[in-house]
C-alpha cells in the first residue's frame, strides 16, 4: 500500500508538472491530439473511458494517460509517460526517462519505457514492461510480470506474484538477492 501511495502521489506532480510543456505557449486547455472512443485531453493529462481504440501521442511533452472501464488503450512520449491502467483495460505504448507506470485490477500492460522508470504491477495485472536503465519495479498480489531491463534495476516480487526478469541485450536472468529482490547489473 506504501508503494501504491507514493507512486500515486509521484504521478500527480508529474501531471501537474507538466501542464503546456513542448507546445509553444499555446492555450493548454486545447489538450493533446488524442483518438478514438472515449479519450479525452485536458492539457498534458489525458482519460481513455471505455473507448476500443483509445490513443494519445505526446511527441516531447510529458504527459499522463488514465486507461479505465475495460479501455483498449495507447501512449506514446518522448518524455516521461505517467500510465495508470485500470479495470481490466489493455494498454500499451512508450515513455522516456522517468516515466511511471501503475498496471493494477486485472489490466494488461506491455510498454517500454527510458532510465529512471518506476512502475508497479498489482490486483492480478499481466505486465509485459522494457526499461532502461536505473528502474524500480515492484510486483504484487498476484499480477504476473515479464520484464526486460537494460541495467542496474530493481524487481521486488512480492504477494504472490509470479516474475520473470531478464538483463541486458543478451537477457540474462535476473539475479535473485537473499531478500527476496531480483537485480539486474548491480549488486545486492
């Protein structure tokens, strides 16, 4: 719960940090170019609803994306994505360095993400996630995770959950610490 607060609360500054950035001053009302059945922009943060074909594509802005009510959903950034990805929905897409992915509630995420990702798998979501270097991940009660890392990154598989993690360019396996973390190009 600890973790889900504190990745909750490190999302909401990055929404509200992000406001307008990359468009040139324009009117941040305006949103995002965002497509597709129930997806809707307000500025930098943008809500897939129930919609079958929801996208967003932030090109350098950072920005937010909420996938809920079974949404079929996608985000792209060339700057940190905050992804959160609810309800049973099926999201995929890309974020840079930085970005923050919370996958929970039986949803299915396959993303890649740049350096310094943070991201949680809960609530029997299957996350299919690629980072790079420097991430923390952390997978619980019950989710199912197949991650990829390029290095020095962190795994806590935690409640049940089932993870596979591999290193690098030639995916060798996670090293498994006497705590219960896996690591990738670092020591315990």
């Amino acid at each position: 719960m600890t973790t889900r607060t504190w990745l909750m609360a490190l999302a909401m500054l990055t929404a509200i940090g992000c406001g307008g950035e990359g468009d040139g001053g324009g009117d941040e009302t305006e949103g995002l170019p965002c497509t597709g059945a129930g997806c809707t922009c307000a500025g930098a943060d943008c809500e897939c609803m129930a919609g079958d074909d929801c996208k967003t594509e932030c090109g350098a802005t950072a920005c937010s994306l909420d996938c809920r009510a079974d949404a079929k959903c996608q985000g792209n950034s060339e700057g940190a994505l905050t992804l959160t990805c609810l309800d049973t929905s099926d999201c995929k897409g890309s974020g840079g360095d930085g970005s923050v992915i919370s996958c929970t509630q039986a949803s299915s995420c396959d993303l890649k993400a740049g350096a310094g990702v943070t991201a949680s798998c809960g609530d029997e979501a299957a996350c299919k996630l690629n980072l790079g270097a420097g991430a923390s991940i952390r997978c619980a009660q019950g989710s199912t995770c197949d991650l990829k890392c390029d290095a020095d990154c962190v795994v806590e598989c935690v409640e049940a959950a089932q993870c596979t993690v591999s290193c690098g360019a030639d995916a060798t396996p996670g090293v498994e610490c006497p705590d219960g973390r896996l690591v990738c190009g670092r020591e315990c």
